[in-house]
C-alpha cells in the first residue's frame, strides 16, 4: 500500500479549531443515521500547548459529514471528584464502534494540584506527576451522543519491566474474529522525570472492557534510540493488519520528523511498509494552497465498509492548533 498517494487536497470545511482552546486528537465514527461524531481533546489556549498533561478534556464534534463543517457538542469526560486514577485529565481518545455501541478508549490522569490547577511546563516537576501518572482506560457509550460510563479501573496499567513508568495513546481495531487488538505507547523505568525507553505494547481483549492481554515484547524499537515513534493508529484490510504513526527523526522513512506507514501479518510484530512515507510536516488544500506545520500527529486512518477514506490528524502551526480530516483516493 502506498498510502502518500492516497492522500488528496483537503477542503476548506474539513477542519476543527477553537478561539478559546487548543485541540488535539480527533478520533472520527460515524453513527447509525449516518452522522460523523468526532471526539477530541482540548483545554484552554492560557494554559499553554503543554497543558494538555495537566487540564485537557475529551469533547465531542458533530457533522453531517466526515469532512466537515463541525458543530461542538459539549465535554463528553470531565473531571470528577476524589483520587480516581483519571480524576483529573482525560486525553487521547480513540472510538470504536462496538456491538453497536462505542468504546471510547482514552489517556487518563491525575496530579498533585487537581483539575484546573496553575499552568506548568516540562520544566516543573508538577507537570511529570501528571505525566507519570498516565494510564489507559474505556468509557462505553449505547450511542456516540449518549452519556459515557466509565470503567473504574485502567485497562491498560503500569507493570515491571518495559512499562514500569506509563502507559498512554491507545489505538484500537476489531479483528477479523470480532475481538479487539489494541497498540499503545508506553515508558519504561528509567533516571529523571522522564524515565526509560519509549515503546509499543500489542494487547488482545474479547471485549472493551477488558480483560486485556498484553504481549510481553514490545514493537517499534530502534536499538539504541530512546523514542523513535509515537501516536500509532491501526486496521485491518485485504488479510493485512497496518499501521500509520509519527517518526520522530526519520529512523522509519528517511524523511525527517513524518507520519509512516508499518504493517504485520499477525498485529503483533510491526515492521516497516515497502513504501513507509505518508506525509511529511505539509498540507494541501483544495484551494490549491500549502501550508507548512510544525506538528503533524495522532493520525487515525477511518475506514467505511475495511477501507480507508481518510486520515484524521491533529496539526500545531505558529500558535494554532487544528483538527484536520484529509480525504483519501479509493
């Protein structure tokens, strides 16, 4: 699959961004009317990009169409009272439909200052109390405009060994036997705030809710390079599993900091498609125009009937922040 060349101009509708906030991680499904539900993190423009570890929420867009234009539809998980594992932030979300309902899997948190604390950086060791305490967990929903429950615990939790220091950014896909296959980022023990290796753990499960089983190798490693992908999303299609996700430095695709393209044949061992480049840090619209980012990621490739017809992704330019649905050639 060549997956760059799928990719056409976007239109001028199919694009998300908020005045007031920062949006990220748009994860688009499409309900049994036919309406697209896209869910995305935000939290105020005043704390800052890197607030997203500390005061981002899971909301919901709605359209007629996939590619837009988008209404808001309000906080689908917020926070809540108590020390709760995710009491405090909720972020990367990833829907599923589900038995013909949705499973919204998603990053959850909690931190020394509580919801809404002051705004922190990297550099304060408040903001990696947030970020270490990342865990992976479901909320399920009969409908994408129904009210969301949450499961109380993570389905995906620290353990010894290469995921000893957090786990986050699930992506999730139904196999062809109707259970579910999941790939998640995920820190190991290490020095300082930020811990060890970065990896990707495989995880199968008969239901959203668990229990997962992990597989006890993790994929996507480059010996010697401590972070050298994130942001996976997953399908399957004609008796491949694939995989898009953000090369850091270009270990994947020889092109710099870009979106690659790996695939597998059993979902578990991921290697690098014959044709890994699918988008390096530019747009183009249907104007006919381009635009260079600095942020191209959390991509999620939507499939209507096993095929891809989009590929959703979050982009930083300057000071914005923009949700944007690229349209994919049959």
């Amino acid at each position: 699959m060549n997956l760059a060349a799928k990719l056409r101009p976007i239109p001028a509708t199919a694009r998300i961004t908020d005045p007031n906030h920062h949006v990220w991680c748009g994860s688009p499904v499409q309900a049994d009317n036919g309406e697209w539900h896209l869910f995305a993190s935000h939290w105020p423009r005043t704390a800052g990009f890197e607030g997203w570890v500390t005061h981002s929420r899971i909301g919901r867009y709605v359209s007629e169409s996939l590619f837009g234009p988008w209404r808001y539809a309000g906080v689908v998980l917020s926070p809540h009272d108590g020390d709760d594992w995710d009491a405090h932030v909720t972020h990367n979300p990833m829907a599923v439909r589900w038995q013909g309902g949705v499973a919204l899997f998603y990053m959850g948190t909690r931190g020394s200052t509580g919801p809404d604390g002051p705004t922190f950086t990297p550099q304060d060791a408040v903001w990696w109390d947030f970020r270490n305490h990342q865990r992976i967990g479901v909320a399920v929903a009969p409908a994408p405009d129904q009210p969301f429950v949450r499961l109380p615990q993570p389905v995906i939790d620290i353990a010894p060994g290469w995921r000893a220091r957090m786990t986050s950014n699930p992506t999730v896909a139904v196999q062809p036997d109707g259970t579910l296959r999941m790939v998640f980022k995920a820190v190991a023990d290490g020095k300082g705030h930020f811990g060890g290796e970065v990896v990707h753990g495989v995880a199968e499960s008969a239901s959203p809710t668990g229990p997962w089983t992990v597989m006890p190798e993790p994929t996507l490693r480059i010996p010697g390079v401590q972070f050298p992908a994130e942001d996976p999303c997953i399908w399957h299609q004609d008796h491949c599993w694939w995989m898009v996700a953000k090369d850091f430095h270009g270990h994947f695709t020889g092109a710099g900091t870009s979106l690659a393209l790996f695939m597998s044949a059993d979902g578990r061992t991921w290697t690098p498609a014959p044709q890994p480049l699918v988008s390096t840090l530019s747009l183009t619209w249907a104007d006919g125009s381009t635009m260079s980012v600095e942020r191209l990621e959390r991509p999620a490739v939507v499939c209507v009937h096993g095929k891809p017809v989009a590929l959703a992704v979050a982009v930083k330019h300057h000071d914005d922040t923009v949700l944007v649905q690229i349209p994919l050639a049959d």
